[in-house]
C-alpha cells in the first residue's frame, strides 16, 4: 500500500496540473477544428470520452481554434464563400494580392504623371506605395484581435474599432462601392479590349459579323458569371494565378514596347499652357486621385488572410505578409517602370480614354507586331476576368451573410447561383447604363482613398490603444488626419473638374 501511495504521488506531481499555470494548459489545449488535438491534462480524462461528456468535447472543440491564444470561431464562416476553406497560404495570397493589386488601374496610371511632371509624380507615387505598405501591414497584424476574434472581412474590423452603427456608416458605402464600380468597370474594360482583340485578329477585311460593344459587355459578362460559380475564395487561387501571370505579362509588354520604339515626335512633358490656378490645383488632386486608385485593394486583404490558417507556433499573419512583400515587390516592378517609361515614351500625349492599352494601338500599331498588340489585349482580358472574381466576393459573401443571417442554414447551391448571375447582370446593366465610369477613375480613388491610407491608422489606435503622445500614437494619428484631408481635397478636385472641364456622358452609348 506504501508503494502504491508513493507512486500515486509522484503521477500527481509529474501532472499537468501541478506542473503548467491553469490558463496556460487551456490555451495549450484549445486547437482550430480543422485540426483538433488535445494533450493529456485533467480535461483529457477518461470521463472526457464518454458519451456524457462527448458532447461537451465536441462544443469545446467547435469554439476554439488554435491561433496562440483563446480564438473565438464563429460557425456560420464555414457557410460564407470568403472563409468557407481555411487551407490558404502565403502562395495563395501573393496569387490573390498579384491579381487585384495589378490591374486595368496601372493603365491610366501614367496620366497622374501628365500633371504632376518628373518629380513630383516620382516622388508622390514613391509616397503613396510607402503608405499604403505601411496600412496595409496594419491591417494584417489587426487581422487577429487580442481577444480572440479573427476579422476576415474589412467591414467586421470597422465595426470592431469605430462601433457597429458608426462603422457601418464610415465603411459599408465605400467597400461596397468599390468592389461593386470596380466590377463594373472591369467588365467596360474587358469587353471593350475584347472587341479590340477580335479586329486584330480578323482584320478589316473580315466577313464575319461584328459584334458591337454592348455585346461584347454581354460576352464578357456571361464568361465571368460562369467563372463565378467556384464555392469560395480560396477555390480561385488557381485563377488568381492566371490573372497574376496576364498582369505581369501586359505591363511588361507595354513599358518594354514604349522603351524599344523610344519617344514619338513632338513628346513635350511641360503642363499645358493657359490653365487658370485653380484648374491646376484641381488637376493635381485628380492626379493624386488616380494614383491612389492605383493601389486599392486593401478592402480585399482581410477577406484573403481570412482564408489562411492560424495556429499558435504560426498565426496568419505570418504567411500573410510573406505573401504581401512578394506581391508588392512584383508590383512595383511593374507599375513603376510602366509609369515612368510611358511618360517618357508618350509625355503628355497619353490618351485620356484608355491610357496605356490605347496609346499603344494608337502611337505603334505599324511599326509593331500585330502579335504583340494582340498578345496584350489578350492578356488584359483574361486577367479582367479573374480580377472580377476577387472584387466581386465581398458583395457576394455579404449577400449570402444576409441570408444565412435570416435562416440560420447554409445557403443553398441554386440560390448561390442565382445570386451570382444576379450580381453579374446588375454590374453589366450599369455598364452599359454609365459607360463613362472609367474617366471618374480620380473620384473613385478618392473615395477609396480612406480605406486603404485612413481607416486602418485609426483602427490600430483604437483596437491597439498605443500609450498617448507615443511614436506609434503621432505616426498613426497624423498619417489618419492627412488621409481623410486628402481624400475630401481629392472628392473636391474630381468634382470640380468633371464640372468645369467636363467629361463625354452618355448614357446607353457605350
């Protein structure tokens, strides 16, 4: 009986309970429900694995998922398309990241150099891709909150940080708006270079009937209804792949091109002559505009770190920001070149409607191969069709939020079908509706422009709570107020030069 004490008291003191902290051993305990495994402790018991106590285990297990501290998980997520599958990695997201990070924006990109000169548009694009670095770096660490929660939707973190109603007013609109005119103008893009690809390749002589632009639109728009038709967001990494690889692809082409055949005759790079001042400054805030529209997209980085998995020894956000500085390292390496090379090739006569794609069939459709001209229209359809897909998931995964909301079950595949046609024929009708949203590329930017340089210096000094009068409390502060200044100075100078300037509106014309 001695010996039998002895050696009950020496497995006493060998237990976890005597050997790690109480709240220690929980969070040791407590993994994600993709991958459930529990280690020995006083939960881990024989009782645990009865049929009483199963239940309990299993409710445990359903709550919690493993991301180095107590994470809250929320069921329904398995039944949304942003975070339906967690099986996302630093691969998958610089995939995701390369095709809506480089887009139909890095076209119209040269244009803010038309009035910003050398210097001040080098200096300012530097800026803006330092800034936005930063923001977006914020977000990631964000991702994850100290209590347990992971915001994989821009909207969530919002309301985390300013309060539901607030939040929702501050965020809803411009998210929506984004990824709704994105998709919109996408559809204007890809279809319209579509009609362009099939006149190059049929030639002016060509018998067969062509098609006209509208329904190009339409050709665009079923294809994209028909790729939508994945399950969820990390289903389209294969598809976020190809966008990446088309995306590198034109903008190499297009800076290489307008490198190789030098400056065209009577390139001037001085601002137009006889501009009032106000005309000027406001000129300035569009380029400013467009330039910040060409690095939006941060309302899609929460949704794509949402579908990576997180543990304790190796928490999302450290896949995510591998994937994040090898997307913008290819980034700048293609919208940098493609901005200064196309200024210098072109100067000040880039073409406002189109930008880049434009001036190339514009300035070297004889004395460059059809091929090439072809190679990238081509190229800028498929990576619109697969951009379409990113930028349309927020409002889908809203859609369906709603839903699952109301009656508390998955939605079900027909209606995910249908609501994805929906979404499709409503961004084609407006299309077709305001063929004119593309020259409102500086106003977008400005409306986007605080979700991607305010919002999130904001929310890290409201979720964070850095000490008062802090590095931190300045740098965040200063770079929010800048931000929100700049976005109204932005809105204003859009405005004003759609309205003084004027713009070609016409609606039902595309």
């Amino acid at each position: 009986m001695e010996e039998m004490m002895e050696v009950e008291i020496m497995k006493k003191q060998n237990s976890p309970s005597f050997s790690t902290p109480p709240q220690l051993q929980i969070n040791h305990q407590i993994h994600s429900p993709n991958s459930m495994s529990f280690s020995k402790s006083p939960f881990g018991s024989r009782f645990m694995s009865t049929p009483i106590a199963s239940p309990m285990k299993k409710a445990i297990e359903n709550m919690f998922e493993e991301v180095g501290e107590f994470t809250k998980f929320d069921p329904q997520d398995d039944w949304l398309p942003i975070t339906a599958c967690r099986e996302g990695n630093a691969y998958y997201a610089a995939f995701h990241l390369l095709c809506s990070g480089i887009g139909f924006q890095a076209l119209v990109l040269p244009l803010a150099f038309t009035t910003l000169g050398w210097t001040w548009g080098i200096l300012c694009l530097c800026v803006a891709f330092t800034w936005q670095l930063y923001t977006l770096w914020l977000l990631i660490q964000l991702h994850e909150s100290d209590l347990g929660v992971r915001h994989s939707r821009y909207l969530k973190l919002a309301m985390a940080a300013f309060g539901e109603k607030l939040g929702k007013i501050l965020v809803l609109f411009p998210v929506q708006y984004l990824s709704g005119g994105t998709c919109v103008t996408l559809i204007m893009i890809g279809g319209g270079t579509m009609k362009i690809f099939f006149q190059i390749l049929c030639g002016d002589s060509c018998s067969l009937y062509q098609l006209k632009t509208i329904e190009w639109y339409l050709v665009f728009t079923v294809a994209a209804i028909l790729l939508a038709q994945l399950p969820n967001l990390n289903s389209f990494a294969g598809v976020s792949l190809i966008g990446a690889i088309t995306a590198v692809g034109y903008c190499s082409i297009i800076w290489i091109v307008s490198l190789l055949q030098g400056r065209i005759v009577n390139v001037s790079y001085e601002s137009p002559m006889g501009q009032s001042q106000a005309t000027r400054i406001f000129s300035v805030l569009n380029a400013l505009g467009i330039i910040a529209f060409a690095f939006r997209g941060h309302n899609l980085v929460l949704e794509i770190q949402g579908t990576i998995r997180s543990e304790s020894k190796n928490p999302s956000r450290l896949a995510m920001w591998k994937g994040v500085m090898f997307a913008y390292l290819v980034i700048a390496f293609c919208l940098f070149p493609l901005a200064i090379g196309s200024y210098w090739s072109y100067g000040n006569l880039i073409p406002s409607n189109g930008g880049m794609l434009s001036a190339l069939q514009r300035y070297h459709e004889h004395d460059t191969s059809k091929f090439i001209i072809a190679l990238t229209s081509l190229l800028v359809v498929i990576n619109s069709l697969s951009s379409f897909q990113i930028y349309a998931m927020p409002i889908l995964d809203n859609l369906e939020f709603r839903y699952i909301s109301k009656r508390n079950k998955p939605c079900p595949r027909t209606l995910r079908i249908v609501f994805r046609s929906l979404f499709g024929c409503l961004t084609f009708f407006i299309s077709v509706a305001l063929p004119f949203l593309p020259s409102l590329a500086g106003l977008i930017g400005g409306i986007a422009l605080p979700i991607t340089l305010a919002y999130p210096c904001f929310m890290w000094i409201l979720i964070k709570k850095p000490k008062r009068f802090s590095t931190s409390w300045y740098l965040n502060s200063t770079l929010g107020a800048v931000g929100i200044i700049l976005s109204v100075l932005v809105v204003t100078g859009a405005i004003w030069g759609m309205v003084a300037l004027g713009i070609q509106i016409h609606f039902f014309n595309p």
